[in-house]
C-alpha cells in the first residue's frame, strides 16, 4: 500500500512539473522572442558537448600569450649553452664607458654583499641574523633590477606579457626567498639572480657597458650567496 501511494506521487508530480515547464517555455517563447544575451536561449535545455566554447577577447589573448613564451624559449635557446653565449656576449671592459656615477654606486651595492661573508669568516661563525640581513640585502637588489627592466619596457612602450613577466619576476623571487627557510632561500635568489642574467643580456637591448655592469653585479652576488651558504652550514 505504501508503495502505490509513492508512485502515485511520483507520477502526479512529474506530470504536473512537466506541464509546468512546458507552459513556462510557450511564456518564454512569446514574451521573449529575442535573445537577451548573445549567445544566450531560453527555448531549449540541449547542450552540445562537441561545441566549443566561445571565449572571445580572452582566448586571443591567451593564445598570444602561449604563443610570446614559445618564443621566449626560442630566443634563449639550449639551456647548456647559456654560460657560453653569455660570456660571449658581454664585453666586460665596457664597463668603463658608463658614468662613473653607476660605477660608484654598482660597486656600493657589492660591498655588503660581500662584507657580510666577509665578517662570518672573520667571528668563525655565520649567525642567523647575519645571514638574514645578507639575504634581504641581495633580495632587495633582485627586486631593484626588475623595477629598471620595467622602467625600460615603459620608455620603450614594450608592455607585451613577456616583458612584464620578465619585470615582475624578480620581485616575486625575492620575497618568496625571505619567505623559505634560509639555506633554501639563499638558492632561490641565487636562482633569480640567473634568471636575471639571462635576461639582462642575451634578452634585454642595454648598450654593452649596462650588460657589463649587469653581469658584474650579478655575478658578484651569486658568488657572495655561495660563500654565505657554505660559511652559514658549516661554522
């Protein structure tokens, strides 16, 4: 008895949901006979699941962005070759021909870099504090150099994704190197640091002493990293 009482429920009720709906589709149909929203119907529930969707302006983009780091990774080419092409690339002399003020102030910017390390060595201990302070510092360095990139991609009017990509990511490099606990944080800025160096020459159009100082600089700061690191696991 229970059981014929249920599916005499049942079948009212969809019959009454099914003639509900179908008046509410003959209602939509004659009050709306036009599409409200482009790519919008209100007369049928089908979906086509072989249609892609349309995602108009945001699709092209996404496309274009694809499309600026393939040739990103074109541009830099076989990773193993990188320290080649770098070193052939600078002029290291060139660094003569910038204004002796970026000259002073590049070599500002090393000597804690390098003086931190240097008094680690000298206590016979690398404490945290020390190695903190060096980590911040050539954090905040990192951080400098992608401001200059952008400040260069706006002269240039260059706001495509890559090069802002390229702007960005020293930034985000640095503060999520604060972030890690600190042997880890030492390699991601490190890492940053060559990422930046890639760009700063082989990607970059700076006149030869820029790349000069660039490449002094960060390659200045990666091997103060090192040094803290092997002074801070092992004194």
């Amino acid at each position: 008895m229970v059981y014929g009482l249920f599916c005499f429920t049942v079948r009212r009720n969809f019959k009454l949901y099914s003639k509900t709906y179908q008046q509410a589709e003959i209602i939509l149909q004659r009050q709306l006979p036009w599409q409200v929203l482009s790519g919008t119907s209100f007369s049928t529930c089908k979906v086509d699941k072989n249609k892609k969707p349309n995602l108009g302006g945001l699709q092209s983009q996404l496309n274009s962005f694809l499309n600026q780091i393939k040739g990103a990774a074109n541009s830099v080419g076989d990773v193993k070759t990188l320290p080649k092409r770098i070193l052939s690339s600078v002029q290291l002399k060139s660094y003569k021909d910038a204004p002796q003020t970026v000259q002073m102030v590049t070599l500002a910017g090393l000597a804690p870099m390098f003086g931190i390390p240097f008094l680690s060595l000298l206590t016979g201990h690398a404490y945290y504090c020390c190695a903190f302070a060096h980590l911040a510092c050539g954090a905040t360095i990192l951080s400098f150099l992608g401001g200059t990139n952008l400040n260069d991609a706006i002269a240039q009017n260059d706001v495509s994704y890559e090069r802002l990509g390229w702007c960005v990511m020293p930034q985000l490099v640095g503060w999520t190197s604060l972030l890690l606990p600190l042997p880890l944080g030492i390699m991601l800025a490190s890492f940053g640091y060559c990422l930046t160096l890639v760009h700063d020459v082989l990607l970059s159009k700076y006149p030869p002493w820029m790349k000069s100082l660039r490449f002094i600089t960060s390659g200045g700061i990666i091997v103060s990293f090192f040094l803290m690191l092997i002074f801070y696991i092992l004194l």
